[in-house]
C-alpha cells in the first residue's frame, strides 16, 4: 500500500463536514468533524438513531455519505470505487452488533472469510484457502479462546462467543482500524468485558486503532482513551473520561436521561 | 454493492400528482367492475328473454351489458369520490395507493363508504361469478348416471396397459428430472440480477435487474403447454421437446423463487463480507450464497415434483411420457385403461409428495 503516507504523520482517520441524509429525506449526520489518530481507542456515545451506526459505516463506505469527506490513513476513502476502494477497505475491520457470521458455514471459514481481500478470486470461490491462511486463521481462533471450535457451525455457538469470533475475523483482517458498532449491547452483561477485553488486545497489542460505539458509559471509562458524543447526528462533545460528568451527560442523553446507578455520578 | 443509498431530488409536487392519478385510475376501475356486475345481476333476474326466446346464456348477457357507459359512469363517480375524499372517506383506490388517512384507521368497516363500497363489491362478485361460471347444483346432483360408465371403469383397471404404462412412467419421471436439472444453474445465475436488494447499486444492475425480471415474467406467463407446442415442432414429437418445454418453464419459476429467496436473506452477513474488501463475487459466495443454498434446495425438489404432475399433461399434445398413451385412450372411451394410467400417475405423485416432503423438511 504504498498509496498511504507514513502513518505517524497521518491521523487514522479524518471526516471532514460529514453528512448523511436518507433516502426518504432523513437526516443521520451533519456537519461531524473528526480526527481520529493513529493507535487511539476512541468511543462514541450517543442515544440510539444519534448516527453512531451511520457514522461507523460511512467510514468504510457501507453507507455513501451525502455530504463531506472521509480520509483513511491519508486516503480519501470517499473518493474511490471499484479496486481501489476495496483495496483500502482491506486495512478497515469492522464489528457489528449483530456478529453478522455467516451461520451456517464454520467458525473457521468464518475466521478465513477475514483474508477475502488479499486472497486469489477463484480458489475462494470454492472455499480453498492456502495453508498458511488456515493457519493463521487457527491462531487468531486461539487468541480469542476458540480454538477448539474451528469446525462447528457458527450458529452453534452462544452470542458471546460468535462475537469473538468475529475479533478473530477482524484479526484475521489484518487491519489498521476496527470499526466496532455497539459490539456488546447484544451480549449478556457478564459476558461484555469478555469480548470488550478481546478488542482492547487489538489495540494495545497490534497497535490497531479502534473506533467503537458503546452504550454503557462505564465500558467506556474502562476501555476507551478518548470518546466523542453524537446528538441527532452532530458531534456534541469530545474529550477524555475523566471530563465525563452529570452536565455531560444530561448534554448528551437530552434532560430526560438518568444515569444508570452504576456509572458512579 | 454497499452503494445502495443514492439520493435523488425527489420533486414531491408530480410524484403525488402520479400517485392522485393512479388512485383514481383503481377506484374508476373497480367501480366500473361493481356496476357491470350489478347489472349483470340484474339482467339475470329480470327474466328476459332473448330472440329465440329462451333465457339469456351467460355469455349472452356479457354480450349485452354496457361497458362504456359503466367506464364513463365509474370515472366520474371515481373522481367525485376522490375530490370530496375529507366528506366521503378515503375511497378504496386512495386507501390502497396513499393509505388510509390517520383519522380513519380506528373507524368501524360499517362506518366508512369505503367499508360498505367493499361488502358489496364482494358480495356482488359471488353472485355475478355464480351466473357466469353457469353453476347449477340441480344438474350436479341429478344427472350422475352417464359419468358413472368412467367411474366403473377407473375402478376396474385393466392390465393390458401396464407393462407400457410402468415403462412411459419411468419416462415421464426422467423427463422431469432433466427438465428441472438443467435448470437450475441458468435459474441459479439469472436469480442474483433479478434480486432486487443485488441491484440498487447502479445503472447497469438496475437495467439487468429489469431485463431479466420481464424476460421471466414472459416467459413463466407462456403455459408450459404452449412451450411443448412450439418444441415439438422443433425437435418433433417425443420426451425431448416435453423436456425442453419444462426446462424453459421451469428456469422461469425457479428463478423467481430463488431471487425471492435472495431478497429475503439478512444483509449483515453481506455487510461484514463487505467490509472486508472482497470483491463483488466473494461477497455473493459467502455472503449469499451460504444463506440461500438450503431454500433452494427445497424450491427445486418442490419444482421436481410439480414437473412430473406437469409431464403428464406436456405428454397429451406429445411431449412423451405417459400422457401421450394416456390422450387415445380418453379418445376411444377405453376406461380401463385410463384408469390403470391415472392411477399410476396418482400414485407416482402422491409418493414424490411425501418423498420431497421429508427431505425438504431434513434441508430447512
């Protein structure tokens, strides 16, 4: 990828006015501006349909934005189709709430389908990956502390555990950013550190830079190093955890809102 | 793909002018089909008689009723009823094409022109189809005596046509099986640009989506019959043009139902395969293809076995199969034998039915 700059001079990512308005006329995104640099945990907050999921996929356009502009590493991501595109999508893994596997294929084609931008088109139409890929795709199982399920079906497994093995698919991306959209509010409580912990591996271990929408504030004070707030699809606040407090927080949620009883405030 | 959202102006001002249109195009419709069928009813019942001096046949009264007058009626009555819709309630056609308007959603059917328009449109469409399909339980019940020489004779089948019948069976159940075979990798391919949520990615997709949606469309209208008519004189008379005639018919339905299929599946599995860089081709091998394969499955053993059942029929005007012994011997009123064939032909189906069954019921 010579095409992408040396990435301490860069940010990781860069949106630039950022907005998205639906078919049908309505309006996720206005106006965001955004620097996200390189190796940062970042979390955005927000009220569901505040444009988290929006802004997540306008980032390695799964949604084309209507408006502004998106650089990746350097790259204006919003300015590429076809090949190219795709080639800068292979550096962007993303999470989803849903874990979207496919289920009824296995944990480990599951885990390989991560490789699908780097591999030969043909062999992997009929499912042949070299044998390096498979393992590398076993030890990203074993990270995640699945290696053992390689060959079940993926539906065969709990939430908590098709979620990581969608890390491992990330992982197996090999990216320089993870797009995690509300990769927890799907899972059971007890199991949310259990994933959360995988992602923040990632991070720390792979220097990976993580962007990942969160609901539950003290996930974020335990994970994030940095996180921003939407609001109706503007970016109403930026800054660090420790800055987190009531008036943030009612800024945020609306008037209404009450914070959980164990956020601490 | 992943480019599905393009916006385009969206002048409100026509597009509601279309949709006004299209409502009292539907209502003009549906009044004129409520007045010919009340006078139809009336005629009917007025006891006239025609010039011969017997009572009007359905067809006859069809002849007489006035359609253009009805149309002209409908349209004005139509217009009327959508130009003072707030006084009269929305009428059917705007109910349909803008729906039904928030202050008469909690509205009893009883309390709305609209709900009573319904009822008698209903009611008026059992006692118009009663005189025109020329139902007549008196004659049902009464004159069973010449029909009971065919139901003794399917009840005594005769031997002399087994050895034939067993060996055009086999035929038939071929034929149906290469039929349904061959189509199923066209089917297979042309169900991806005729998939709706495959195709909003740009200009190219939309146009192949269309091209091929009408392409099916035309040819799934044509009767599997007709088909046979036209490959027999093709490739002449035999199995071969009854295979070609249900190998058209059925890439048309089975690309139908698999494109329905397609357009069902959960995106997110798409979404992540994606977002992942692979290429269009990856992304429907694994994020599609996966979630299809079992339904598809299903669709072509159920097409299977409706081919067999179709087979019979394609053998009548000489598709093979044992249709094509079975139409002489209907000719010449040799029930036993037909009754030998038919059963036969009943009890393949009826043992194809609950073979495909269970193993569609092991897929899904």
């Amino acid at each position: 990828m010579s095409a992408i700059p040396d990435p301490v001079a860069v940010p990781a990512v860069r949106l630039e006015n950022l907005g998205m308005v639906y078919p049908g006329g309505v309006r996720a995104l206005e106006g965001v501006d955004l620097e996200v640099q390189d190796g940062e945990f970042l979390a955005i907050l927000g009220l569901s349909g505040s444009g988290k999921s929006t802004l997540l996929r306008c980032i390695n356009r799964l949604i084309d934005p209507t408006e502004g502009k998106v650089w990746i590493f350097g790259t204006e991501i919003t300015a590429l189709s076809g090949g190219a595109l795709r080639r800068l999508r292979r550096q962007i893994a993303m999470i989803f709430q849903q874990f979207n596997l496919v289920r009824r294929q296995t944990v480990l084609t599951n885990v390989l389908s991560g490789a699908l931008g780097r591999t030969r088109l043909l062999p992997s139409l009929v499912v042949s990956f070299p044998q390096a890929e498979r393992e590398q795709a076993q030890a990203s199982l074993d990270r995640v502390g699945l290696g053992d399920r390689g060959g079940s079906r993926a539906d065969a497994l709990s939430g908590g555990q098709q979620q990581r093995v969608a890390v491992a698919r990330a992982l197996m991306q090999e990216p320089r950013l993870i797009l995690a959209d509300e990769p927890v509010a799907s899972l059971d409580p007890a199991l949310r550190h259990s994933v959360m912990r995988h992602i923040e591996a990632l991070n720390r271990d792979e220097g990976m830079t993580v962007i990942c929408s969160l609901h539950d504030i003290d996930l974020v004070e335990r994970y994030a190093t940095r996180m921003v707030a939407l609001r109706d699809g503007r970016l109403v606040w930026e800054g660090r955890a420790d800055d987190f407090n009531r008036d943030t927080f009612r800024e945020i949620y609306g008037e209404d809102a009450e914070p959980a009883s164990n956020t601490g405030f | 793909m992943g480019n599905e959202h393009h916006l385009s102006p969206r002048p409100a001002a026509w597009r509601e002018n279309i949709s006004r249109a299209q409502a009292v195009a539907l209502d003009a419709t549906l009044i004129t089909m409520a007045m010919l069928m009340a006078e139809l009813v009336v005629v009917a019942f007025s006891g006239r008689r025609g010039p011969t001096g017997l009572l009007f046949s359905a067809e006859q009264i069809l002849d007489l009723l006035h359609y253009g007058w009805a149309a002209v009626g409908a349209l004005v009555l139509a217009l009327i009823w959508n130009l003072f819709y707030r006084r009269l309630g929305a009428s059917p056609g705007r109910a349909l094409v803008l729906g039904i308007p928030e202050w008469e959603r909690d509205l009893e059917w009883t309390h709305t022109l609209r709900g009573w328009f319904v009822a008698v449109f209903i009611e008026l469409t059992f006692f118009a189809g009663w005189l025109v399909t020329e139902l007549d339980l008196l004659t049902l019940f009464t004159k069973f005596t010449k029909a009971a020489d065919i139901v003794r004779g399917l009840m005594h089948p005769s031997s002399s046509v087994l050895h034939e019948g067993l060996v055009l069976l086999v035929q038939t159940i071929f034929l149906a099986f290469m039929a349904t075979a061959f189509a199923i990798p066209v089917a297979f391919v042309l169900a991806f640009p005729s998939a709706r949520n495959l195709t909003r990615g740009s200009a190219t997709a939309r146009f192949a989506y269309t091209v091929s949606r009408t392409l099916m469309n035309f040819v799934r209208a044509v009767e599997p019959l007709v088909w046979a008519l036209i490959f027999i004189s093709w490739v002449g008379i035999g199995p071969f043009a009854g295979v070609l005639a249900l190998w058209v018919h059925s890439v048309a339905a089975l690309t139908k139902l698999y494109s329905e299929q397609i357009e069902s599946i959960d995106t997110g599995p798409m979404d992540a395969i994606i977002a992942t860089g692979a290429s269009t081709l990856q992304v429907l091998r694994y994020g599609v293809v996966p979630q299809v394969i079992p339904p598809f499955l299903s669709f072509t053993i159920y097409r299977w076995d409706i081919n067999v059942r179709m087979s019979t029929i394609i053998g009548f005007v000489g598709g093979g199969g044992i249709g094509y012994i079975l139409k002489p011997r209907v000719d010449l009123g040799e029930w036993g034998e037909v009754g030998t064939l038919v059963l036969l032909i009943a009890g393949t189906v009826w043992l194809m039915d609950i073979i495909s069954a269970k193993i569609r019921e092991r897929i899904v």
